[in-house]
C-alpha cells in the first residue's frame, strides 16, 4: 500500500503572527521588524552585547534576548527608543487607509 504523501499548502496572509493566531497580529509583526532593524544596526557597528546594553540603557542579558528575537519585553515604543539611542530616526505616518480596517506598516531606510 503506498503512502500519500501529497503535502498541503495554504497561501499565508503576509503576517505569520497572524496566520498562526497570534493576538494582536500587527502589533507582533512590527516588534519583529524592530528587533531585526535593531540587531542589524549592533552588528554592522560590531558592538559587543555590553556595549549594545549600555547605548540602550539595559543590561547585558535582554541585549542578547534582542539578538535572538525575542522582542517579548519591550513595546514598541521601546524598541523605537532603541533604535533613537542607536542614531535612528523613527517616523510615524498617519494616513486615511483604502482598505476596510487600516494597518501598521515599517518602512526601513
């Protein structure tokens, strides 16, 4: 008898948090994209997680949390304060949405 072995697919949504029920899908999907801008600012100036802490004003554990992606702890706010205290500009940007529901977008520069 042979195995079926045909994989199903469902095309996702575009936000992972949401297809997998997270709550507060968008709000998630922004932390994550945060953390990443985050991390890739520490690396490409190859500071150490020390020194990373120190520029944040945290200590060194929740640095490393932050470089594996785990943006749990902190709001959103505070992960833009990060990115301020690394010698980034956030912009927020209010806009009438062409959708049903409005959304939350990041534009990295």
């Amino acid at each position: 008898m042979k195995k079926n072995n045909t994989i199903r697919v469902k095309e996702g949504s575009g936000n992972v948090f949401a297809d997998l029920g997270f709550p507060n899908p968008e709000r998630e999907q922004l932390k994550a994209r945060l953390t990443l801008q985050i991390y890739r600012l520490i690396k490409h100036r190859g500071l150490t997680q020390a020194k990373a802490g120190a520029i944040l004003g945290i200590r060194q554990p929740h640095v490393s949390g932050l470089m594996r992606g785990q943006s749990g702890n902190f709001s959103v706010e505070r992960l833009m304060d990060f990115l301020t205290s690394l010698g980034q500009d956030v912009e927020i940007t209010v806009r009438p949405t062409s959708k049903r529901h409005g959304g939350v977008s990041l534009v990295l520069g």
